[in-house]
C-alpha cells in the first residue's frame, strides 16, 4: 500500500523509484507495542521435513474501518448464499441467487440486533447452501466492497455492525498475498511471500474474537485471485509449508523495502526476549535500485528519531502515513517544519519485498530467499 502510493506521488512526498515498482504493504501499527508484537520468521533451505496439525479455518473481522451501521450482501459468483439466524443457521431464512428480489440482503443495526427485512436477530450467518463457505460481495454502501470467499457471521456491537469472515487458509493466504505483491512479480518471489504469510497466519491469533482483522494492525486482504492467476498458482505450489524457530511457529514479518539493509527487533528499537531476533542482513537488489522519499512535516519539536519504530508510527498518526513511510531517513530542520528524506518503506525487519523480487528475478528459488531473510529457521510442512 506504501509503495503504491510512492509510486503514485502520494501528496507530500516526491519519489525516484525504478522503472517497475513491486506494489507492496508494511506492515506497521501494533508490531510496535511488544505486547501485540507477532515475532518469528525464517526459513532455512529444508524442504518439508514434518508433518504439523494445524487450524485450516481463519476468521477475520473485516470491514470494521468503516465502523457500518448498514451493510449489503451480493453474490460473489453465481453461487447460492443462504442467510439465517446464527443460533438456528440450519434453517434458511433468506436465500441470495440473483433472481428478482434475491439479488441482495441489506443488514441494518438497531441497538443489540441486526434487522434484516422484517426480521431481527442478534446475529446472522451467510453460507453455502448445507454450509461452508461461499464467494460473496460484502459493500459498505457508497464507500467500500469487497468479495470474500467465506462463510460470514453478521452481529451489532455498540451500534455498529460487527462482521466475521471464516475462510478456508488457503484461501486467507492467496487473499493475502494479491495485496502484498502484484501478480506479475517472479513466482518464487510469490512463494516466498506465501510462506511468509502463511506463517504469519499460524502464529497464533492477534484479536479475542476473531483471529485477524484486515487493517495494518494485522493484515490487509485483497479479493481472493481466480485458480489460473499467478497468486494462486505460487499459494498452491507452497500448500502448507510455514517457517519454524526453536520448534514454534513463526509469525513472519515483512515489510516493502529495506533500503539496502534489513533490521534486527533490536535496530527497530524492540526486545525480542527469547522469541526470533530478526537478523540484519544485507539486501543487494534494494541497493542496487535504491529508492528516495521526501515530505515535510511540522516542526513541533525534536526531530523524529530513523530507526525509532515506535516513534514513526507515532508520528505518521499525527501527520499521515504517507509523510514517514520508512524507517531509514534524515531529518533537516528549516524553522517552521521537518524535512524528511528516506530510502526505505516500512519497518525493514524480515523479508524485504522489493528484495526478494530482486533475487527471484535473478534466479533464486524461494527457498533461499527465505534462508537469506530469516537465518536460523526451518520449513515445515503444516498439511
């Protein structure tokens, strides 16, 4: 998402990026507060060595950034959608097939329950028909929509709607990686993110009623990409292979670019106690197209500190993200406001995204871009 907006000019920055650059997202927010911090990820060049039981479901709380009163349901595909109370999901109340006056339910927020038609309940449930889940278009009305392949459960929390995705993670992992890396990035580049985000995913969940959210808090989600994209095709080749350290799971961090360097948890300005440190290691495809960013933002103060990860979070919520996307820069001051200039987008810990395109393109397989951004771990297999 940075990138993106690098690549775009986003307001208040002006950018020299290459020719084709990778559209990749940081992620930022709550990795910084070590009590919300994932940590672990790696890989080391052993191909699938055990067999782990893992939870294959993954449940997001999605849409929540619009904080809805009114929600819209649509088919994703030509698939049946069938809608009923959650306590009684087995009776189908309402049936979405694209047929006059079924071609979409509208949930609306009142109070403690959800109204939908004539009818209220605290919560409802939409799934395949017999259950399971199901490609369907949820749309914050004039604002947003998104399709889920999923089965979806529908409540009210303090006035707002509060809506849960449960997916098949497969299918979380390949809606994950189409908005990390553009499809048309080299495939062992796109295995490696699956990996990587795959063991993100099975770190262990990061909410106390749902597992992830789709913000930076946790982990942005794109519509899931058809079987014959690219995504699809790197998810499928990498099914169930995760990074491990010290025997656990570990919840990959990655960020967009490095800068030429990555960063340990120590440089990033956190302790990683007796979880994965996080290893700096070089990176010679960012150096070798290395990328700048220039803002301003206010002077109230001391400079921001490069490398002080907390702090740049901190201040990209005072003056917008866009104004500090990466922690490698300088800060000038003239009086009146800070001007900043940096190389990096992101955080820099883990797998550089830019990075690994860049090995890929030179003929690394995914396994060594792994072994390269996280020394001292193992790939397993999770089927």
């Amino acid at each position: 998402m940075i990138d993106a907006m690098l690549a775009r000019g986003a307001t208040g920055i002006r950018c020299k990026a290459p020719k084709k650059p990778v559209r990749c997202m940081r992620r930022i927010p709550h990795f910084l507060n070590s009590a919300f911090l994932p940590l672990m990820l790696s890989a080391l060049v052993v191909p699938f060595a055990l067999n782990v039981e893992a939870q294959q479901d993954v449940r997001f709380g999605v849409l929540r950034l619009f904080h809805p009163t009114k929600l819209e349901l649509e088919q994703g595909s030509g698939e049946v959608i069938s809608v009923a109370e959650t306590e009684a999901a087995s009776a189908s109340v309402f049936t979405v097939n694209g047929e006059p006056g079924h071609r979409q339910l509208v949930f609306r927020v009142e109070g403690n329950r959800v109204v939908v038609g004539a009818k209220s309940s605290p919560s409802w449930t939409a799934s395949a028909r017999g259950g399971g889940s199901v490609a369907l278009r949820l749309i914050v009305p004039g604002r947003f929509q998104r399709v889920f392949r999923a089965s979806l459960t529908i409540e009210a929390r303090n006035g707002e709607l509060f809506a849960i995705a449960s997916m098949d993670r497969e299918t979380a992992v390949a809606s994950i990686v189409a908005s990390e890396m553009d499809e048309n990035a080299p495939i062992e580049a796109l295995k490696a993110q699956a990996v990587a985000t795959r063991s993100f995913l099975g770190g262990g969940a990061r909410h106390r009623d749902f597992d992830f959210c789709d913000t930076t808090h946790c982990q942005f989600l794109k519509s899931p990409p058809s079987r014959m994209s690219r995504v699809f095709l790197a998810v499928e080749a990498t099914r169930g292979q995760v990074m491990e350290y010290d025997g656990k799971p570990l919840a990959a961090m990655y960020s967009s670019r490095c800068g030429g360097h990555t960063r340990s948890l120590r440089d990033a300005g956190m302790d990683p106690g007796e979880r994965y440190p996080y290893f700096a290691v070089p990176c010679t495809w960012c150096r070798q197209h290395p990328l700048t960013w220039q803002s301003r933002i206010g002077n109230t103060g001391k400079a921001p500190k490069p490398g002080d990860e907390s702090q740049r979070i901190a201040k990209a919520r005072q003056w917008g993200w866009s104004t500090i996307p990466g922690s490698d820069f300088t800060a000038t001051s003239d009086h009146s406001s800070w001007r900043l200039e940096g190389h990096s987008v992101g955080h820099g810990v883990g797998l550089c995204q830019f990075g690994a395109v860049g090995m890929a393109s030179s003929g690394s397989g995914f396994r060594e871009i792994l072994s390269h951004y996280y020394p001292n771990t193992i790939l397993i297999s999770q089927q």
